[in-house]
C-alpha cells in the first residue's frame, strides 16, 4: 500500500478524533461545564476503526494495542446514550464481533504476528514499550470514565479523565516524534490543547458551584 493511501486513512482516523474533540469542546463551552455528547463516542468509534488499520498496516503494535482497549467503552458510553438500540441489528453485530473476529485471526498466525510487530526493525524494542507504555496510560483514561460513569449512573467526562489524557497525549506525541509520524504529533497536538482547556472549565465550574 501506498505511504499516501496509509497517510489518508490515519488522518481521517484523527480527522474523526479531533471532530469529537471540536464538538465536546464547543458544547462545553456553551455549557459552562464538561459535557459528554453523543456525537463524541460516535466519532470515537470511527476513529477507532480507521486509527487501528492504520496502526495493523504500519505494523505498530502500541497503536493498534490503544484502539483494542478502548474499543468496547465506546460502544457501552453508545448504549448509555441510549443510541446502540437504535443501530441496525446487523451493523451491531458487526461492531461487537469486529475485535474478536480480529483477535481469532490473529491468534493461528501468532509467530508471524510477533515477527511483524515486535522484531521489526524500523521500531526497536525500547520504543515499542515506551509506545505502548503511552498508549496504555491514553487509553486507560477511558477505563477510568467507564468505571466513573458507572459509578454516577450516567456518561460523564470527568477531571481525571482529561487529566489522563493530557498525560497520555505528551508521551504520544514524543513517540510520534521519534517515529516520525505526523499523523499522530499533529493529532495529539491538536487534542492536548482541548484537554487542557476542559480541565479549565471543569475547574472553574466547581469553583463557581461553590
């Protein structure tokens, strides 16, 4: 596959992400405090899709890694929004089996999936762990709202979540650096910037409260 076709598919996926990012942001704003829309975790999931093929194509196991733990947040933050009933049965068939259906194709070729995705040259050990390392810190945010929102009854966005993901995002970004992904530096930049701000208005909106 062409780099420009493979660049395509990794923009869009963060095309999607910075969207969800654009709507919650702009909707908080208008709010006053930290809002958890819909269209968030529907932009979530698409991006998620794009983000781990694009990840899968360019052998990078801590990309593909984030995608897989999150994946299934989404589609419970979907259910509490009361959208999932509302999907095609077959479309939500599609979307629950997807992960799985993947992991069982890997699981026959699992030497060859270690070759490509830990002994590849372009990505040295070192950087696979510190890749997944900031992956994994990112992606448990989304852990941390779902057991959050568990907690409260609701999908909620909370502090820590913002917080996580603002961490997550500097150890991203320096992986794309050295990596030389543009993809994810410009993805992750653009992000940060929203994290920071939400933490902001979650902030000042406890302060006004009390």
């Amino acid at each position: 596959m062409s780099s420009a076709v493979l660049l395509s598919i990794g923009f869009l996926a963060q095309l999607f992400f910075s969207a969800r990012i654009l709507v919650q942001w702009i909707l908080s704003e208008r709010a006053g405090k930290v809002l958890s829309p819909s269209l968030f975790w529907i932009f979530s999931l698409a991006g998620a899709y794009l983000l781990c093929l694009y990840g899968w194509l360019r052998k990078d196991f801590a990309i593909v890694m984030g995608q897989f733990i999150s994946y299934y947040v989404y589609l419970w933050n979907l259910k509490e929004k009361g959208i999932w009933k509302d999907v095609m049965p077959v479309f939500r068939w599609f979307l629950v089996w997807t992960p799985i259906i993947a992991i069982a194709f890997v699981l026959p070729n699992a030497k060859q999936f270690i070759q490509n995705f830990f002994k590849n040259e372009s990505i040295p050990m070192w950087l696979v762990i510190f890749g997944s390392f900031g992956q994994v810190l990112f992606t448990f945010r989304f852990v941390y709202q779902l057991c959050y929102s568990r907690h409260k009854g609701e999908s909620v966005l909370p502090g820590g979540f913002w917080f996580l993901s603002l961490i997550g995002s500097i150890f991203i970004i320096v992986y794309g650096i050295i990596r030389s992904d543009a993809v994810l530096i410009i993805g992750q930049a653009f992000g940060s910037i929203a994290y920071m701000r939400n933490l902001w208005i979650g902030s000042h909106s406890k302060t006004s409260k009390s």
